[in-house]
C-alpha cells in the first residue's frame, strides 16, 4: 500500500510517501501563508526524490480541520483533484484524530488554537471519547475529563497549564506519515475528504475576497501530471 499524504490546514505544508509501514520521502515546510503556491511544487518534490510516479499511488490522504481556513481548502482541493486525475481513493482525517495519533499516548487531547478559538478532541486509544469542537470553557472540559491525560497540539500548552497531573506532549503540526499510516488501514467510504468546519463556513481573505473553490485544484494537478 503507496499512500501520499497531504497537510496544509495549519502552520505549515507537508506531503509525504509510506509504503507498508516504512518512510518513503516527506517534506515538511513551516508557513503561515502561500500553501497555494507550494502545494504542488511540494508534493512532486517528494515524489520525484522517491522516484515514485503518481500512477503508483494506491491512495491520498489530507487533513480536512479545524485548521486556517484558506489552508484547508487549498490542500483538499489539491488532493481530491489529485485522486479524481488518478482514480484513487482520497481519504480526509481531522487534523485533531492525526495530532492524537501522532502523539503516541493511550489517552490524550488534541488541541487547536486559531484565530482566538480553542478546537479540542480527546481519544482513549483509537476510541474518540469527545469529538471535536470548539471549546468555549477550557476550564469546564479539564474538568470533565479528569485526570490522567497527555495533551498535544498548538493551543496544548494552555490547556496544560489548567491541569498539573496532565502531560504536555510537543507537536505544532500533524505529522503527514501518521497520516498516511491512518489511511492505509481505513475504509475509505468512512472518511469522506470533507472540511471539518467548527465554525461558520463564512470566512474572507483580507479585502472581502473569498477564498478559492475547493473543487478548484485541477491547475496544479494538471502541471503535476504533465
């Protein structure tokens, strides 16, 4: 199983190459904007350094939220282009279930701050015991978890500093190769590439602009595949 694994819904723009378990390339380039612009140059980075050609992939995977909201539709317009100019399986993940899964703990909480909004998720194992939301009260969900949990993600550290006993676990943006080893073992019908908006879909670039279709990535596909 080739998967290509494709995150842009944080601080960043990553795409990476896994084949049954093993590393095949990744990159991985911090950015607070222009994933439009790099997205694609990115992933054929990555693919020509692994000399895999796109019609090896047997699926694509991409993070579909909480995240920037230009971001996240940038990197599933790319990735749903991708797998429809393929005929693959495009598999999207919460940006929240691949921190988790990234940081390796029975019981942990994924966090994310953005735009003055706290979004959290917490996981026993692969079991999601609090689906993601917007957290309104950090004080009142510490609470209710209890105690006993690590916690991860950008926004951790402030959720961390509310509970003595829980373990702040390092992590500013979702690893793509956990996210790529998540797709390989999933149904694809069960993780539809769909935005995981946690808030009103009305967001503008500055100036009132809005930001680009999602179904708008056929472009960048299209240099890519020449």
């Amino acid at each position: 199983m080739l998967v290509l694994s494709i995150d842009t819904a944080l601080k960043g723009c990553a795409a990476a190459l896994w084949r049954d378990g093993e590393t095949v390339a990744r990159l991985v380039e911090p950015m607070d904007r222009g994933q439009a612009e790099r997205l694609a140059p990115l992933v054929a980075g990555v693919l020509a350094d692994a000399g895999i050609a796109p019609a090896q992939l047997d699926r694509i995977a991409v993070t579909t939220g909480p995240g920037a909201f230009t971001g996240l539709r940038v990197g599933l317009a790319f990735a749903r282009s991708f797998g429809l100019a393929l005929d693959r399986p495009v598999l999207g993940f919460s940006t929240l279930e691949v921190l988790a899964a990234g940081a390796a703990a029975e019981r942990v909480v994924a966090v994310v701050a953005m735009a003055g909004s706290l979004f959290a998720a917490a996981y026993e194992g692969r079991r999601c015991v609090l689906a993601p939301a917007r957290i309104a009260d950090p004080e009142a969900l510490v609470a209710r978890l209890g105690p006993g949990w690590s916690v991860t993600g950008p926004g951790a550290a402030g959720l961390a500093a509310l509970a003595s006993d829980w373990t702040l676990i390092p992590q500013d943006l979702p690893e793509p190769l956990v996210l790529a080893g998540l797709a390989a073992f999933a149904e694809p019908d069960a993780h539809p590439a769909k935005p995981l908006y946690l808030r009103g879909a009305d967001a503008k670039l500055p100036g009132g602009i809005i930001p680009p279709d999602p179904d708008a990535g056929a472009a960048s596909v299209a240099e890519l595949l020449a």
